[in-house]
C-alpha cells in the first residue's frame, strides 16, 4: 500500500511538470521588455496621454489664430392685418385689411474675431503648452521606467520560483532515492520499520514543498503574463537569461554623476516648474492692454410678396410684382481695453502664482535630497546584499560536499536517518537562501538603475 501511494504520487508529479513544460515557449528578458512597451496596460494609457498633449500644442490653442464664424438666418412670415386706419403706399384706408402678405428674409453674415495683442499671452500660452507636451511625455518616462523595472523583476521572480521548483524537485528526488534506499535495507534486515515510516514522512513533506512551489511559479508566472497584457494569462515560458551568476562592483561616483541629470522623478519636476513660471507671465499679462478687431459682413435679402394680398377695401390694388431688398454690411472695429482696478485680483493672481513657483522650487529641493538619500541607501543596500550573496554561495559550496559526504555515510550505515536529514534540509536552505540573495542583488541593482535613469537608457532606443 505504502509502495502503491508513492508510485501514484511520483506519477501524479511527474505528469503535472511533463504537461506543463511541453507547452512552453522561450522568452528572454530582452524579449519581455519589447512586449511590455508594446502591449503594457499603463504604457498604453500614458501614450494617449501624450497624444492629448500633442494635439493641445498648437498656436490656436494658445489664442493667435483669429476667430471666424459664419451665420446665416433665413426667416418667412405671413401676416394678415385688420385695424382701424392703415396707411399703406402713400394712403390711408379706415378699417383697413389686408390679408395673405407673405415676407422672406436671407440673412447670411461673415464675423472674424482676432485679438492682436493682450500682453504677450500669446507666446508665453505656446511655451507654456511646449512644456505641458513635454510634461506629458516626462509623465510617459517615468510610467515606461516603472514598467521595465516591474517586468525586470516580474521575469526574475518568475525565474526564480522557476529554480526554486527545481531545487526543491531535487530535494524531492533525494527524499525519494533516501525512501527506496531504506526500503531495501528494510527487505535484507538492516532497518526498521519506524526507519520506513520516517523517510515515508520525508517524502511526503518534500512532495508538498514542491506542489506549493508549483503554486508559486505559476503565480508569478501570471503576474508577468499581466504586465506583458498576455491574453493567455496561463502561457508559461522557459526562461532564457538565467540568474545573473557573475555579479559586480558598482562605482558610487558613477552613480552621483548621473543622479540628477538621469533622474526621470527630477526632469519631469524640472518641466512642471518651468509651466509654473509660465503661469506668472500669463498673470503679469493681465496688467497690459488688450487690442483686439472684430470685422465681418452681412448680406440681407428681403422679400415681400403682397401679390396674392386681399383687402375689403376697394381702393386696394395688389402689386403685380413682389418687392425685393438687397443689402451689404461691412464693417471692422477695433477696441482697446485696459484693466484701471478689479478689486486687486491682477495683484493677486501674480503673488499666488509666485508662490506657486515657490512651492514648486521646494518640492525640487525635496525630491534632490529625498533622492540622493535614496541613492546611498540603494548603494549599500547593493554592497550589503553582495556580501550575502557572497556568504550564501561559499555556504552552498560547503552544503553540497557536506550533503554528499553524508549520502555516502547514510548508504554505509554511519550516520542515520535524522543527521542525514538534518544535512539534507541544510542543503536545501543554503540554495533556497543563495537563489533569494542572488534575486535581493538584482533588485538592488535595478533600484539604483532607476535611479540613475539607466532602464531608459538601456532598454529604450
């Protein structure tokens, strides 16, 4: 029965990881990071972001294209009258009556609107949405930097859960040789069968070990698959670009000199204050005078038919023709207009939007010095965490001559089953330790290229 269940078992495992390798398809980070520019969720928005900002930018928008519209009105009317006295074409008429009078009028009219001048708010409106495109697109650079560093991390979690399952599948291979191993020596006489049911409990421990590890690749694996706005959030890769195996020294001076100048957080900063001191000329503006010309033509036809007019008066003679009006307007003013006192708010607006400019000269200072502190932490975070990795690799090296030298002592009888484990789960720990402080060091390594502007530079053309 017991042999039964751990056939089954092998079997269930073995099938699981057949069926789940047998679909994959090969992916490098390179490759993730192509698809995530394309296909990412937030990249996608940003660049319609951009694409508003872009259409914004224009010299209509800012105010130096004139106004033009056209108005046409066309009206009719019948109009039957009955009164007292009526004077009509040059007579009068008591009780006058006069029905079935039918008017037409076409009024098509031209306007064109154009400010000349208020105070240069015109080019200082055009700079100002230069730097909201440009903005707009700092914006788009720190959402694409955020995403690659997001897949970067995304593709290595997923590659480390990837080696993770393997260790732990090596672990549960070991568990098994262990469990036939003592099954033979069970059959010859050699062990008991309490020696049976440990190795029996071992295995089972490492089988759930590995199937919760199969729960996590897969998860992590989804979680690329959403940043890559893969459809087929199941579709599993084989991982080309390994875990970086060769780390190495990064230069601190290096870094400080392309902190600032590379910072995407600090240029986009940079744009936004020079928008608000484009706000204070904008205010200013208000103070100067305004010139602007209004001109246009209009175009009135009229027309009045009182061919078919009746009247009860017999001196009424209907016209045999209907009476037609044509009339042209045209016209061009020009008003000059200057802001004498409107309650202070000029003044107001101009000291608000200084203080604006202010706060903004504030939040740069912040964020330089909230970044440089970042940078020093990130620096040594890096150092620290290559120590670790360094630590964690030599104590590999000692767990792996360790753990042989006891499956050799464990086969001849010389240590048992608990030191044995003791030594196997050692094993297990040192790798498991050594693949999270190799991804910790990728981690670090990515924050400070963030920082620096290095994913921009080195993952977008």
């Amino acid at each position: 029965m017991k042999f039964r269940l751990y056939t089954i078992f092998s079997m269930a495992l073995m099938c699981y990881s057949g069926s789940a390798i047998s679909q994959n398809q090969s992916l490098s980070l390179s490759e993730a990071i192509s698809i995530g520019l394309e296909k990412n969720f937030d990249i996608r928005i940003e660049r319609k972001t951009v694409e508003v900002a872009e259409n914004n930018n224009a010299w209509g928008e800012a105010g130096r294209m004139p106004n033009v519209t056209l108005n046409t009105t066309y009206n009719n009317s019948m109009i039957n009258n009955k009164s007292g006295d009526q004077f009509f074409n040059g007579t009068t008429f008591p009780g006058f009556e006069l029905n079935n009078q039918v008017n037409s009028a076409l009024t098509p009219a031209l306007n064109v609107n154009w400010t000349i001048f208020n105070g240069n708010k015109v080019n200082i409106g055009k700079a100002r949405l230069d730097d909201l495109q440009r903005e707009s697109e700092g914006n788009a650079e720190i959402i694409i930097s955020n995403t690659i560093q997001a897949i970067i991390l995304g593709y290595y979690i997923a590659e480390l859960e990837a080696e993770r399952l393997d260790t732990y599948k090596q672990q549960l291979n070991l568990s098994s040789d262990k469990y036939e191993h003592i099954k033979v020596r069970s059959e010859i006489g050699s062990a008991v069968s309490s020696d049976i049911l440990l190795e029996e409990g071992n295995y089972l421990n490492d089988s759930v070990s590995y199937i919760n590890q199969q729960l996590a690749y897969r998860n992590a694996v989804r979680n690329l698959n959403f940043l890559l706005n893969e459809q087929d959030v199941d579709k599993d890769y084989v991982f080309t670009d390994n875990l970086i195996n060769e780390v190495e020294e990064i230069d601190f001076a290096d870094l400080t000199s392309r902190l600032e100048s590379n910072n995407v957080d600090l240029k986009k900063l940079y744009l936004s204050q020079a928008i608000l001191n484009h706000n204070i000329g904008i205010a200013r503006a208000d103070r100067m005078p305004r010139l602007s010309v209004d001109a246009g033509y209009s175009y009135s036809r009229s027309v009045q038919d009182l061919t078919n007019a009746e009247s009860d008066n017999v001196n009424f003679v209907a016209p045999n023709e209907t009476s037609i009006t044509n009339r042209g307007t045209y016209y061009a003013n020009f008003t000059l207009a200057f802001t004498l006192f409107n309650g202070n708010k000029i003044n107001r607006a101009i000291k608000n939007a200084v203080v604006q400019e202010d706060i903004g000269n504030i939040r740069i200072e912040k964020l330089r010095s909230s970044i440089n502190r970042d940078l020093y932490d990130k620096y040594d975070e890096y150092n620290t965490r290559l120590m670790i990795y360094n630590i964690n690799k030599r104590r590999v090296e000692a767990a792996e001559v360790n753990l042989s030298i006891s499956d050799e002592k464990f086969k001849t009888g010389s240590i048992n089953s608990f030191d044995f484990r003791t030594v196997q789960n050692n094993n297990l720990d040192a790798k498991i330790q050594l693949l999270q402080s190799l991804y910790n060091l990728i981690d670090s390594k990515v924050a400070l290229m963030r920082l620096t502007g290095g994913l921009m530079d080195n993952y977008t053309e």
